[in-house]
C-alpha cells in the first residue's frame, strides 16, 4: 500500500475534544492524538465516525513550544478513514482527518 501522505506528520500525543458541525445535536467526544500535520490529523476516540462526516477539533498545544502561555488548534475537517475495532471491548476506533480550515487561538473563549 502506497503512503499518500504528502505533510510531513509529527508523532504528538494531545488529548481532542471532537463535535459535530455546528447545528447538529450529536455531543462532543474526546480523544487523542497519535499525530498531526498541517494538512491532518490521526486520533484515537471511543466511538465509530462516518468517513466523510464533517467534524470540528479543538487541541491545545504543550507549554513548553507555547512560551507558556495557553494556546489552542481550532479546526474543521473530513473523515477520511476509520479504523475499526478489532472486536475488543475498549479499544479505541482510529480516525483519520484532513483539515478542511483551521487556526491557532490564543485563548480558550476564542475556541468555544
């Protein structure tokens, strides 16, 4: 199978709160990351998404690359893959996104 990544991808472990598109009813969910590029993202979450399915991200960055100070990745994207559990009860669904926009905020009300 041929990788078709064409971002470079950082190994970076941050916990994702993952919503729904705005209007929708369904609740947010959180997870982790496994990794990140500028064009996507890896993270691992306790529940099945639909490919294709719209989603927003919200991820903060560690301290120590931030100069303390507390800084988010706020995100829309596309599911682009879902690896499925492998018939264990807790283990976690892999989901792969691209990043249809996104930014880095400042502030936590800037992310709400």
């Amino acid at each position: 199978m041929k990788d078709r990544r064409t971002a470079r991808r950082y190994d970076l472990s941050l916990p994702v709160i993952v919503g729904p598109p705005a209007g929708s009813r369904t609740a947010s969910q959180t997870g982790k990351t496994r990794d990140i590029s500028a064009r996507g993202v890896y993270f691992t979450i306790n529940s099945d998404l639909d490919t294709n399915g719209i989603l927003n991200f919200k991820m903060p960055l560690p301290s120590e690359g931030t100069d303390g100070s507390e800084v988010f990745i706020k995100a829309t994207g596309r599911v682009i893959r879902v690896d499925k559990r492998s018939g264990i009860d807790n283990e976690k669904v892999g989901v792969a996104a691209v990043f249809e926009m996104h930014e880095i905020v400042r502030s936590k009300t800037d992310v709400a």
